[in-house]
C-alpha cells in the first residue's frame, strides 16, 4: 500500500507518467522495488544493537532500586550507554531483554521510551515500579496490572472545572484517547503469572496476602499525599491507582505501534500519609513488582509469547 501510495505521489508530482502508459509489470516491479527500499529503511532505524531473531522484551523502571532487582537476575549481561543512558541486555528467565531506568515523571519516561524503541526495537515493553494506592478496596502490597493508562493532569482547565483530553499523535495526525489501553495479551499473561508466584505482605499494613488485580492507572507530573485529590482522581477517573510514568510510556508505545503493560506495587494510599508510608513499604512493593515481571517474562519465554498488536 505504501509503495503504491509513494509511486502514485511520483506520477503526481511529475506529471508526466500516466498509467496506461507504463504497463502492469513495469509498475509491479518499480512498488516491488519502493517497498524493499522502505523495509530497508525501517531495519536500518532500528539503531545498531545487536539483532538476531530473538524477540527482545523492554522492561523499564522509575527508580534505580525498582530496576537493579531485576538486573541482579540478568545472566550473560552486558551494557549499552545511548545518549548518556545506559542499558543493560541479558538474558532473564531465557528470554532476551533490555532493561534501563528512566527517572521520574513523564518528560524522562518519554525520552528514554523513545531511545529505547529506536535503538532496541523491543517487541514489547514492561514497564514496573510502586504507585500510589486509589481504590480503597486495595492496599500497600497489593499489585495493580494496568488495562488502561491516562494523564490525570492532561486537559483544559475552565471555570466550571478540568476536562481531560488526550494528547494529539504526531504520527498520525489524530488524538489519543484519554485512556489508552495496555497490550490485553500482556495483562492476562501477567495474570496468570502472579497465581504461581508467593509475594511478600507488608508487615504491619494487612494480614492477607497481597492481591493482584488489573485495573486502571494515572499518571501526572505530581506525587500525591492529600486526601482530597486522591479522592477526586478516584472519582473523576476510576481509576486505582496513581503514579508518575506510565501514561506516557503508554503514549509513545501506542503512536509507535508497540504492544505493552504498565505492573504497579502499591507502596501507599496516595493520602497524607504517602510520604512516610512510601519510605516504610517502598522495598517490599518495589521487590512485589519485580518478582511479577520476573513471573511474567518467565511465562512469556515458556509460551513463546507473540504479544497482539492491537493498534
């Protein structure tokens, strides 16, 4: 489709070619030819890391601590620095992977989503780490596999109050929705790991063992310890839980036709104990979150996951 669109944009532009006067084999062969230079192209962009017909699963994290637990795992490791990143490629649970941290909030989380699907071309993208809890029927521990990820603080801002919106797509000319939805393959996979795994509770905060459900998740440029607003991102968006990257990482795959999912271990209620919460539990939901995607890229490896690319 692309090779016909280009050579008929050349007819066009040109004005001097006409179909008829350029006989079907001879138009066969010049698509032929635009649509090999294309793929070239595209494998071309694909930066220069070392390719072979392995699928490479991307996981990124916020937080150092959040990724140095799944980089301790990693056999045959070896480092990547890419415009002052770095990122290390290894083998986990006998998948191929990329790991790399990406900073806090969504301008980092953007960039280093792009570096990577360029310089990496991934199959896929994890994205892990803690969250603020929304959902009152949860608690710190407890995991949140995101289904659909929007920005909390993307919108306008009237007299009468804030509406969300989604971000316009460079790609495509069009408009992201406001919630974008993580690869479904991916969430169900993430699922049925977590009935294997033995996660640990939070000492203090429940007797029950943490759960893992999917759900939705925001994300904005803000961390969240107030009553209120937890309240009101709850109710204006339903969702259940709240962070700082995940949105956008969900962007970029989405404009880049690249399948993911977003796996959140609560590390507090987002309320005004978030704070201390957060420096209490923060090791045992970072290492719940890890254990999960460790879980999940097992499950993808013994299933030999091809991830649906709904887009």
């Amino acid at each position: 489709m692309f090779a016909a669109k280009l050579s008929s944009a050349f007819r066009t532009h040109s004005g001097k070619y006409k179909r008829e006067e350029i006989g079907n084999s001879t138009m066969k062969t010049i698509q032929y030819r635009l649509l090999a230079a294309l793929i070239t192209i595209m494998i071309a962009g694909c930066g220069m890391a070392p390719r072979n017909d392995t699928a490479r699963t991307a996981i990124i994290g916020a937080f150092g601590d959040e990724v140095l637990l799944i980089e301790q795992r990693l056999e045959n490791a070896k480092t990547d620095t890419v415009f002052g990143l770095e990122f290390r490629r290894g083998i986990l649970n006998g998948r191929e992977v990329v790991v790399t941290r990406s900073g806090v909030g969504k301008v980092n989380a953007s960039m280093t989503t792009s570096i990577l699907l360029h310089h990496f071309c991934p199959s896929e993208v994890i994205f892990t780490g803690i969250a603020g809890g929304l959902n009152p029927a949860l608690l710190p521990g407890d995991i949140v596999i995101a289904e659909a990820l929007a920005q909390h603080d993307l919108g306008d801002i009237f007299d009468r109050g804030f509406i969300a919106e989604g971000a316009p797509d460079p790609v495509n000319g069009g408009r992201n929705p406001v919630f974008i939805a993580s690869d479904s393959a991916l969430v169900m996979l993430a699922l049925g790991a977590a009935d294997s795994l033995a996660l640990a509770g939070i000492a203090g905060s429940t007797e029950r063992a943490p759960s893992v459900v999917k759900g939705k998740i925001v994300t904005g440029d803000v961390f969240v310890a107030s009553d209120s607003v937890r309240k009101r991102l709850r109710d204006r968006f339903g969702a259940d839980a709240v962070e700082m990257e995940g949105a956008a990482v969900a962007q970029v795959c989405r404009q880049q036709r690249v399948p993911f999912v977003v796996i959140r271990s609560l590390s507090d209620n987002a309320d005004q104990s978030a704070a201390s919460d957060l420096r209490r539990f923060y090791e045992t939901a970072a290492n719940n979150s890890a254990e999960l995607v460790c879980g999940l890229v097992s499950s993808m490896h013994k299933n030999r996951k091809i991830t649906e690319n709904s887009f």
